[in-house]
C-alpha cells in the first residue's frame, strides 16, 4: 500500500531570544524527505539571515545526532535525514527532538523542540502466522478463547483499531476491547456448540486492521481442533502480575511466579507454563520455570534503557486447553550513573577586557538516573573571578563576576563538578582551561626616572654615550618598544639634533662633536612607543652632561699681547724688594683644574731682579734695583693651565728701571731702539731692498707708458705690495718687533727729481694685503712705527723721507 508522504510545518508556539524563555516549538511528520522544509526559525527568533552567518549559528541536538539541518542564507530549518518516529521514540505517545540553536558573539542559545508526529506506515502484524486451538466439543456457545492481539509500532488513531474473521463463519466471532490498565484484548468467541463427529477441524483467517488513510491490515491463520471431554481451561490466579526488580539485580534472581489453576485432573489438570511469542525482545531477557512458573533473571537490566518490561504468559493443561495472564516487571533504579555535562560552547581565548558577565562557556548537565539519582547540582571550585548561572533547565553559563588582568594571570584553569543526589553520589568534573588574551592597556616603563649621560667634548661623530631600557608588561606587538626623540612639549620645536637615539634598542649616539665651551649640558625627552592600537607611550628625560677637555690654551688679557708699540711697566729706582711691578691677567675656556692656571717666569733680562706669583700672577721686584741694573727689563712670563696634558701661553712685558717719572719720552726713542734695533734692522735692510727694486721697476714701466702714448704725465700715484716684504714683516709679527703688515705708498710728482715713500697705517687683519687698493688717502697716513732709526735723519714731516735720506739710513 502506498504512503503518502506529507511535512506539517507549524508556526513556532513561542519564540523568544534569549536562553530562559519558552522553546521554539514545531511539528513535523515522520518519513520526510531530507531536504523539506520544516519552518523558518530566524524569522522565529527574530533574527536576521544575515546574522546566521555572521554569528556562526549552528545547531547543537543533546543526542549528538543531526536530524535537521539550518540553512543559514535563508533561515529555515530542513529535514537533514529520514525521520522515523518508531525508531526515535518507539511506542511513546508522543515524539520531541530536542535541540539548541546555537549563535557567537555574542552567545545566544534557543532551545527548539520539533514533534514528529505518526503517520500510517505500519501494517498490523501478529505474534503468528498461525495459531492452533484445541477445543473440546463440550464448549458451550458463549465460550471465549483468549488470542494474542496483533502488534502495531504505529500510535493513536493508526494503531490497530478492528479485528474480523474471513471467511465468516456460524461457529465463531472475534471479540476485543481493552481490560486492564488500556490493554487490548483479542478473543475468540464459540457462537454455536461443536460436533466433533460432524467436523473435527475448521480453518478461518483473523484480520486486524488499524485506523490508517488507508488503512493497513495484518492476518493470521485459526485452526481449530476440536477435542472430547477436557472441558476445564487453566485459570490464572491474577490477570495481571506486577513485579519489581534493581536494575543491578543479577543474573538468576527470581522475579516473580505465576500461578494457574485447573479444575479437571489428570492429564487435564497438568499445567505447563511458557511465555508467548511477542513483538517485543522483553522475553529473552527473562526465563519461565514450565512447571513452577517462576520467572527469572537471564540477562543485566538496564534502567536507563527500560523501565518496564511487559510479559506475555501462557498456562495450557494437557488437555490442551489454555490461559494467558500479563507480567508487568519494573525495573528499580540504582545511581549507577555519573552525571554527563556536555558542553556547548566554549569562548578561548579571552580578552583581559572582558566585561564582567561576559559568558565564557555554555553547558548542559544530565543524568540518565531517575528521582534524587537523576538530580544534579553543580559547582565551581576556588575562583574568585568566575562563576556559574543557571540558564535554562538544566543548562548552565560560566561567566566572569570581575574584571580580568592578563599580567598578573595568564590562564586560569576552572573545574566544575556535577554530582547527582544519589547515595553515595557520583559526581563527573569538566576542566575549562582559559587563556587570556593580551589587551594594550600597559605603557612602557623606563627602568629609570631620568638618564644623566656624560660624554667628552670634541667626541668622535656618532659616539655611544648611553642607553635607555623600557620594558612593556604587554606580550607580542603590545609590548615591543620603540624608542624615539620627542619635544618636551607639542608646540616646541624638534629635539637636538645633535643626539639620536636607536629605535630598537635604545642606544643613545651623539651625532656630532660638542663643545664643553658652547654649550654644557643636553636635555632632551626620549619617548618610549609600544606596537598597540591604539599604542601607549612613556617618557623620560636624558641629561647629557659634557665632561671638559683640555682643549683651550689660557689667553692673556693684560698685558695686551701683539700690540705696537709693547707696554712697558715703569719701575722706580728707589723700588723695595716686594714692589708690585704689575700683574698678569690671564683666562681660561676650559673648566675645573683645566682652568686652573699658574704663572711663572720663563725669561728675563734679570732672573734675579724679578718673581711672579705661581697663583696671583703678580710681578714684583725680589731684592732693591741697582744702578748696575739695565734700564729696559724684558719679562717673558708662562701661564699654564692645569690639564692634562697641560697648555701653556706666553706673556711678554717690559719694565722700565726710571730715577724718576719725569723722562716719559725715553721708551719712544732710545729704549725701543735698544730694545727691537737687532732684529728690526735686519728686516728693514731686506724690505728696503725689494722695494727700491720694485720703485726702479715701476718707475721704468711708468715711463715706457708715457712715452708709447705720447702724452705728458701730470701726476700720479702708483701702490705696490711685495710679497716677500709682507712675508717678512709678518714673520716679524710673529715675534713682536713688527705686528702688522704695511702698505707702501711711491709718490711720484711731475718735473721733480726728488720721490717720497709715504708709510701707510697697518692694513686691518680681515683684509689680505694682496687686496690694497690703488693711490690712498692723506689721512690714512701715520708715522712709521718707532724703530732703530736716528732722529738726526727723520724729516721735518715725520714719517715722510727723500729717497737719498731713504738709501742713506743708518741702522744699528
């Protein structure tokens, strides 16, 4: 007969989002092909397709099996494989498949329940293909014989509803109802008295046929045998026996006995006991004593799989005659099992910025014992930080209770314990290990407030001075440092760039040479970054300090060196031992005992006459002057700093030994001329005759001029520089007697045979001597520096002379 397929999917009873409302409810027929369409449980749940997917949703059934399928692109719940309610829930009146829908981030669950509803695709069928009655033709119409009723594994209105004899006949009907407890029974009912003589045996077939569209039928063959005399059947003592049994009961134990009874005697009285054949496998579990009629144990319950079992006895004496009677054997529970805890979503790695009651995991506990072993409670063990929530039923959430900090705890190992009510309890622990999940919420840290660095002047370009340490109580790129030179503020212009600092590892480098002079200390703000986004940064400040070196000679400040003509110190003749000539002032750049300068007397005319302080630099007299002592002193004194090594500088001074301060013009003629004649006069000579060489030269060339352009000269100016002078009267510079070179002026005028040399004022020292320009100024004219010439020979304008009083110069 064919099925007619058909899927029944009704709107959700109750949909709500959240774990602790009512479940999602449908129906759905049994037999349906994979693939159909059960109902749209987004739309349920109120939920968008598109979150489906986004929120991984999936589904979790608490048999591990899955029957449906979630279409997350559309949102409908489809039939994922055959659905046959007789092997799901057996004889049950009613079918539920049970399961979660499961959604991250966050987590959500709802419980959805489906009932598979029956549909007709079971035919009746009896326990026999044929049934044999030995009837002694003494029965009486009226006499019921009791038949096993046909099995049906399908429910309610498809189950067996009618039973009928083909063909009829005038000797029997079929009788059947329900007696005890809603059990069906099935009889045979004599309608007319038998004759053995008249027919011995009869044949009829027995149809049941349950209430189906269309409707399903099963036959079996009656055979009827018809017997003299035994007109007594067995008669049970009980139709229905009720017994009970711990599931841990072993094998052997006797459950119960049944008892029958027979009015006749003899062979007709004897009594034999068996079970009848049953749909179900109940029988091989137990075993039925013929005689006794005790029943016993053969093999280990299980209450779990099976509460009752359900027992078809037969008692037939020998005369063939039978009853039968109901075992109903219900199993006792023992705590035999553990509580199961299966979990359905688990949240690792965690991040340390978690908020409190954030779910964790989401698990489910159950226990396959009944009444107190069947009760579980569950706990979490020594955390201060989780906890648990109950959920929905016997669902659970671990949450956290308290904000988490990866730094001071990376993992936390959480064990919660389930234990049934049973006696003694059994529990079952779950290990959740959780890890946390760095969060940028450290800045680096400097292992120091602040860095003083030292390094010396006139360093090598990029010289290592220091380092700067950070570390970040981060991991990974949350805590990898990167150093770098920061403003102390954010309006002030960038860092010195004369200090770098190495982003990885924080070596400071000077980039330039310094000088202790210019500048002595460096400030600057080195900023510590961490890898995090947003990332977090500390700073701390970098003191460099220049240490000094002996890099700067002293300078003398008085008396003025280089200057022309010399100072010269006026020392009385009437002087006492102790007399304050004069003092040295002298300076130094550098610093500490760098600065530090003493003095002392390198050289003198007198050695004897004259000691200078080692610290203040003062000049005085040692003993009285004498008449023997020579008027003009010259003192060279050495100042030197206290370096290492140290440097020195020169000081030179001359000292007048004078009866009286009335003869002030002696140092302007004879003196300077004892004192600078020796080496003044050699240099005159040479420069004198380069320059009366460079007149001959010129004035030659002048008149080759004039005469090729045939004009007549009316005057002029010609400045010539010699080179070889200037070299010599640099040289001379160098040591006093001539500071400063000179330019030389030739005045040549028209119709005169006398010529004039002008002295020019020193030429500035920024200015080269190559650079004079041609002809000069009257006043820039001065007179020639005082020097080993006589003043017989000067003319009445000083500093001017005639060429023949020039070559005629006496020098000493």
């Amino acid at each position: 007969m064919a099925i007619a397929r058909q899927v029944l999917c009704l709107s959700a009873l109750l949909s709500l989002p959240h774990a602790r409302s009512e479940p999602i409810r449908y129906r759905v027929a049994e037999e349906a092909e994979s693939g159909s369409v059960v109902a749209n449980v987004a739309e349920d749940a109120g939920l968008a397709p598109a979150q489906l997917s986004a929120r991984r949703a999936r589904l979790a059934p608490e048999d591990g099996r899955q029957h449906f399928r979630l279409e997350r692109g559309t949102g409908r719940l489809v039939v994922a494989e055959r659905l046959d309610r007789e092997e799901l829930c057996g004889q049950s009146g009613t079918c539920t498949l049970p399961f979660e829908l499961l959604l991250a981030n966050p987590l959500q669950f709802f419980r959805v329940e489906v009932a598979v509803e029956d549909i007709n695709d079971h035919s009746p069928v009896f326990p026999e293909e044929r049934v044999t009655f030995k009837i002694p033709e003494t029965s009486a119409p009226g006499s019921r014989f009791p038949l096993e009723g046909a099995w049906d594994l399908d429910v309610g209105s498809n189950s067996i509803q009618a039973y009928s004899i083909a063909p009829e006949n005038e000797y029997f009907s079929v009788s059947f109802g329900s007696r005890i407890k809603g059990k069906d029974y099935v009889e045979l009912v004599l309608e007319k008295p038998l004759d053995r003589e008249e027919q011995a045996e009869l044949g009829f077939s027995l149809i049941a046929v349950d209430g189906g569209s269309p409707p399903r039928s099963g036959t079996t063959q009656i055979h009827i045998v018809v017997l003299d005399v035994n007109d007594n059947a067995p008669i049970f003592t009980q139709e229905l026996y009720i017994g009970q049994v711990l599931e841990n009961a072993p094998e052997g134990s006797v459950v119960l006995s049944v008892v029958a009874t027979d009015r006749d005697v003899g062979v007709n009285g004897d009594i034999s006991y068996q079970f009848s054949q049953t749909v179900g496998q109940s029988h091989s579990i137990f075993a039925i004593d013929p005689t006794s009629g005790e029943i016993k144990l053969t093999k280990p319950l299980d209450f779990e799989a099976t509460e009752n079992h359900e027992l078809i006895v037969r008692a037939t004496d020998g005369g063939g005659l039978s009853a039968i009677c109901k075992v109903l054997v219900e199993v006792v529970d023992v705590n035999d099992n553990a509580p199961e805890l299966v979990v359905s979503s688990f949240s690792s790695p965690l991040p340390e910025n978690a908020l409190p009651g954030t779910v964790v995991a989401l698990f489910t506990v159950r226990d396959r014992d009944a009444g107190a072993n069947g009760k579980i409670s569950c706990a979490l063990e020594d955390q201060l930080l989780f906890s648990l929530r109950p959920a929905y039923k016997n669902y659970y959430e671990l949450v956290t209770v308290s904000a988490l900090d990866r730094e001071e705890t990376a993992r936390y190992i959480l064990t919660v314990t389930a234990a049934d009510a049973g006696s003694p309890p059994l529990t079952t622990t779950q290990t959740f290990i959780v890890d946390i999940s760095d969060v940028n919420d450290n800045a680096p840290i400097f292992n120091q407030t602040s860095y003083t660095m030292f390094v010396r002047e006139n360093n090598v370009p990029t010289a290592l001075v220091g380092t700067v340490s950070a570390s970040d109580a981060d991991v990974g790129p949350n805590a990898k440092v990167t150093y770098s030179l920061a403003p102390a503020h954010p309006t002030e212009p960038d860092p010195c760039s004369c200090i770098s600092v190495n982003s990885e590892n924080g070596h400071v480098f000077v980039l330039q040479p310094l000088d202790y002079e210019q500048v002595r200390q460096i400030e600057v703000l080195v900023s510590a970054s961490d890898a995090g986004s947003p990332p977090l940064s500390a700073n701390v400040t970098v003191r460099l300090v220049m240490v000094d070196e002996n890099d700067n000679a002293p300078l003398v400040l008085y008396p003025t060196q280089g200057s022309s003509p010399p100072s010269n110190e006026l020392v009385p003749m009437s002087a006492e031992a102790g007399y304050l000539v004069t003092k040295v002032v002298a300076v130094d750049a550098d610093a500490g005992q760098n600065s530090w300068l003493s003095y002392h007397l390198l050289r003198a005319t007198d050695p004897g006459l004259f000691a200078v302080g080692a610290q203040s630099g003062e000049v005085r007299l040692r003993r009285p002057v004498m008449e023997r002592d020579a008027v003009k002193q010259k003192l060279i004194i050495l100042v030197r700093d206290n370096g290492q090594p140290p440097l020195s500088a020169t000081a030179v001074l001359s000292a007048l030994l004078l009866n009286d301060f009335s003869d002030m013009r002696l140092p302007h003629s004879s003196l300077a001329t004892e004192d600078e004649g020796g080496s003044l006069t050699t240099y005159l000579i040479i420069s004198l005759v380069f320059i009366s060489l460079l007149f001959l030269t010129s004035t030659a060339a002048f008149v080759a001029l004039k005469v090729c352009k045939r004009k007549e000269p009316k005057g002029g100016h010609v400045l010539y520089g010699a080179g070889n002078l200037q070299s010599n009267l640099a040289n001379a510079a160098a040591v006093g007697t001539l500071p400063h070179a000179y330019c030389y002026e030739i005045s040549l005028t028209t119709g005169s045979g006398n010529s004039e040399f002008k002295f020019l004022k020193p030429i500035l020292p920024s200015v080269p001597p190559q650079h004079c320009g041609m002809g000069g100024d009257t006043n820039d004219e001065q007179d020639f520096p005082r020097g080993p010439i006589t003043a017989d020979m000067a003319p009445d304008n000083p500093g001017t002379f005639s060429a023949e009083q020039f070559n005629s110069l006496s020098l000493n």
